[in-house]
C-alpha cells in the first residue's frame, strides 16, 4: 500500500536557526558592543585618487566655508604633511551664527614622506547643528602642509581660501565625538540622524530596523519550512506496489 507521504524531519531547520544565531553572536553582537569613536560629520573627505598639499606659512589663515557643525563634534581631525620647524602651533577656529570654538596644538617636525599624520584638535562642539566656517592658522615659526582634495566630488561643498584667496582643492576635515561609545549606545543618534533624511520622523526606523532584524530570518526559516513540509513524491516501486 502506497504511502500518502511524510513529514522530514525538523533537524534542518534547526540547524539553520542555529547557525543565524551563532553567526549574530559571534559577529554582530560583538561590533555593536564594541567602543570607537564616533565620526560626528566629514566635511571634506579625503580622496585617495586626488591628493593634494596645501602649504600655510607662518600668519597665513586657511578657510573653508559652509562646513557642518554637529552638536557632538568635539574634535577636528586634520591631516599635517610636513612641518619645516620644531615648536609650529596651528590653531583651528569653527565659527557659526551665536559660536565661536577655538583650538590649539603644537606640531612636532615632520618631513614629506609621512603620508596621513593625523592632527586631532580639541574644540567645543555647538549646542545644536549648525553650518559655519572652518579656518585653520598658522602661528609658526615654521610652514606646515595640510593634506586635502582637488578632486571635483569632494569640492561640490566647499573649497578652501588661503587669506582670502580661492583655491581649487580643500583640506580634508573630519569631525570626531570625544567620547567612545559603542554602536549600539549611538542607536538613538543615528536615527535621528536617518530621520533627518526622511519626511516620515525618526518612528519609521525603530520599526524597520527590527523588521530587518528579526523579520528577515523568520521568513527565511519559514520559507524553508513550508519547503520541508511538501511530501515526497512516490517512488516506482511504490506506485507498483
């Protein structure tokens, strides 16, 4: 008597439920409990096919306008090539309507060979987002070179003045939070964020995030589910039998 057909086992399945879940803890939970500091907004990136040096000497002042200012920049990250003498101090200074945040370091020598010497300068970050200017002084006594862009994408924003006179490149500027904190710490800034993007307000992404979270495997589990559940067909010696 042949057999209507049967149910397979639900090993499979486990199996695959199993191996989403070992993967989310050994790499998803992980990265989003892991502290770094956060970059709060890049005005000028730094292009690797379209580099270039901007040379200040000792009194020049170097601006970029219409750059972001985020409540949570606490610090601008500038790129310093080369400096011709020990003791340089270069000064940053963010200016918007109602702010005003001034920094200072002193730059150690270095020679053209360096490639990305990072230069962190402390400033206080505005109370709100704004837009402001973005200059960079050189206080001497020796020239310094900052590193940024002539690549026409990274100067559909801004592009930077040397005492007032236009160039055709920029500095690359990146603004960091002072603090380090994890991924998921800065989960309600980064909605916020997402959601100055969209007409629909920050809600829309707190129930995305867990649909695409949660939702995405159920339905691959489900779908291989219903898989599993069709019968067999009958074999030949059944259908003989």
């Amino acid at each position: 008597m042949a057999e209507t057909g049967h149910h397979p086992a639900l090993l499979p399945l486990l199996v695959f439920a199993g191996v989403i879940a070992l993967v989310a803890a050994l790499k998803l939970i992980p990265t989003l409990l892991r502290d770094t500091t956060p970059t709060s907004g890049t005005p000028v990136r730094r292009e690797l096919i379209a580099d270039a040096v901007l040379g200040v000497r000792p009194g020049q002042r170097i601006c970029q306008g219409d750059v972001p200012l985020g409540a949570d920049g606490s610090l601008a990250l500038l790129y310093v090539r080369r400096v011709d003498a020990p003791g340089s101090e270069l000064r940053a200074t963010a200016t918007a309507p109602g702010y005003r945040a001034a920094g200072q370091v002193r730059l150690a020598p270095r020679s053209k060979r360096v490639h990305r010497p990072e230069v962190a300068v402390p400033l206080a970050p505005p109370t709100r987002a704004t837009t402001g200017r973005f200059c960079v002084e050189n206080d001497g006594p020796g020239a310094f070179e900052l590193i940024g862009s002539a690549d026409p994408r990274a100067l559909t924003r801004t592009t930077a003045q040397l005492d007032g006179v236009p160039l055709q490149a920029a500095f690359s500027l990146r603004l960091l939070d002072a603090h380090r904190r994890s991924l998921l710490a800065r989960a309600p800034q980064l909605a916020d964020r997402a959601a100055a993007l969209s007409a629909f307000g920050p809600w829309l992404y707190w129930v995305l995030v867990p649909l695409l979270a949660l939702g995405l495997p159920l339905l691959v589990g489900a779908a291989l589910w219903l898989t599993l559940r069709q019968p067999d067909p009958p074999s030949r010696a059944e259908d003989a039998a």
